[in-house]
C-alpha cells in the first residue's frame, strides 16, 4: 500500500524536526560540557538551551547517556580531523607518529572538557556503548596503527593493534598528567618535548624488539 503524496509529506516534516532537534540538543550539551565538565551536566538545562521541553529529549534520546554518547562521537569526529591534519605533511612514519601525538595535545589543549568526556563518560551497568561509537574509537587507533605498520610490517593485525593501543595510551598519559598539572607530571610547559622523547623511544623500542626477535 502505498502512502499519498500528503502522508510522505508530513513524514518527510516530522523527521526534519526530528534532526534539528537532535542536533540541537547535541549542541546545547556540547556546549554545557565544555563550559562546565560532564559531571554538572543536566537534562533540564540542555532542553532549556535547546528550547524544548524535557520530555522532548526522550523522544530523540533514550536518556542521557545516549546525548553524551553522541556529543563524544562529534569530539571523535573533530579529534581525528585534528590528528590526521597535524600528520599529514608528515615526511617518514617516524615523524608523522610524532606530529599524531603533538596533534592530540594540541586539541587536549583546545577543548579540555570535551577531550576528558571522551574518557569520564561511562554507560549505565549493563548497558553497553553502541558498536558504531566503539568503531569510531578504533578509527582514532588506526590512525596510529597506519605509520606503526610502515615501520614494521612484519607485524601481525593483533600485535600492530596491540602496539597502537600501548603508544596511545603512553602519549594519552603524558598529556593527562602534565596538562592536568599533577606534581608527578612532566609539567604543561614540557608536555610536546616529553612527548617527541616517549614517541621516539617507544618507536625505537619496537624496532629493537623485532630485531631480537628476527
């Protein structure tokens, strides 16, 4: 059975809305997040910026969780764009994994609270994260796993992977600490030296590793 012309139309309307008021409530929470953290976050005041009702963001979001997840899939989005253009111009694999790691603090720099929702956010027990926002996580990892297998192609998926995820968590761990200021960190001011250094090393690390193990 097919649907008149009129039905489509208000179909076509009432999905319109739909978006834009998605998209506005993403924004406002954005907004929130990144003038007053994830943690003072609250539904009321987003539907308030927004211009909606409360219960109008239940008919977008399954709660709040749900927005949070898609704000951070915009700050994902933003992220990589960053990484990737600070990599781009890159002349070896060596130094495009360095010019990744620069990027990333740069935009730590640039957007704390929303770099730090990436990592605070976490869903309700039982309720796991959407297999499409833990695919665009992995695409921040391939961003690194590329140059890794430049340099060593020799390396299995799993192992290359693995190596992403360890050089990730090294630069995502000098630049919590020292942008956060702790007394343990490097401190701000050296953040990008300590990183060329841990970038370097680890690099060097790995080529040791498969030489030994050649």
């Amino acid at each position: 059975m097919f649907m008149s012309r009129r039905t489509v139309g208000r179909v076509m309307a009432t999905t319109e809305r739909r978006a834009k008021l998605k998209e506005r409530l993403i924004e406002a929470a954005t907004d929130r997040i990144r003038a007053d953290g994830l943690s003072s976050l609250r539904a009321r005041d987003i539907t308030t910026d927004a211009g909606c009702s409360l219960g109008a963001l239940y008919n977008v979001f399954a709660d709040i969780d749900d927005v949070v997840v898609h704000v951070n899939s915009q700050t994902l989005q933003h992220l990589r764009g960053v990484v990737h253009k600070a990599g781009h111009d890159a002349s070896s694999p060596r130094e495009q994994l360095v010019a990744l790691a620069i990027g990333y603090l740069h935009f730590a720099r640039s957007e704390p609270a929303l770099w730090m929702s990436l990592f605070e956010h976490r869903m309700p027990a039982g309720v796991p994260v959407p297999q499409w926002h833990l695919d665009e996580h992995a695409a921040l990892l391939e961003q690194i796993a590329e140059p890794l297998a430049a340099l060593h192609p020799e390396l299995e998926q799993a192992h290359l992977l693995r190596r992403a995820r360890t050089l990730f968590s090294a630069v995502h761990g000098v630049v919590l600490m020292g942008l956060g200021d702790w007394f343990v960190g490097p401190g701000a001011s050296a953040v990008e030296d300590e990183l060329r250094l841990i970038v370097n090393a680890m690099i060097s690390g790995l080529a040791a590793d498969s030489t030994m193990r050649a």
